[in-house]
C-alpha cells in the first residue's frame, strides 16, 4: 500500500477497504489480526482503534 488510490481501488482478489463497513473490510481485519503490515514496527492498539 503506497497510496490512497491503490488502496481504495483494492486487490486481484476484490475490495480491501469498504467505506463505512469496518466489520466487512479485508484491511481493518488484517490490522486488527495484526497481520499488517507486514514490514516495519507494528501499530499500537490504539493506531489500530484509530482505523
């Protein structure tokens, strides 16, 4: 992820972020699982919230 463009506009698997449906969005579940990112320090819980 290295803009909002490429985010929004998602993977070859589909959507990754669905505006305003937190609990259906692939991204919000892969920051929660802490599984993202997968490079660099990892978010806080509250960075975590704060998506």
């Amino acid at each position: 992820m290295t803009s909002f463009a490429g985010l929004m506009a998602g993977s070859v698997n589909g959507a990754v972020v669905i505006p305003g449906d937190a609990e259906n969005s692939l991204f919000v579940e892969l920051v929660a699982s802490q599984e993202m990112p997968k490079r660099g320090a990892k978010l806080t819980p509250c960075d975590g919230t704060t998506i």
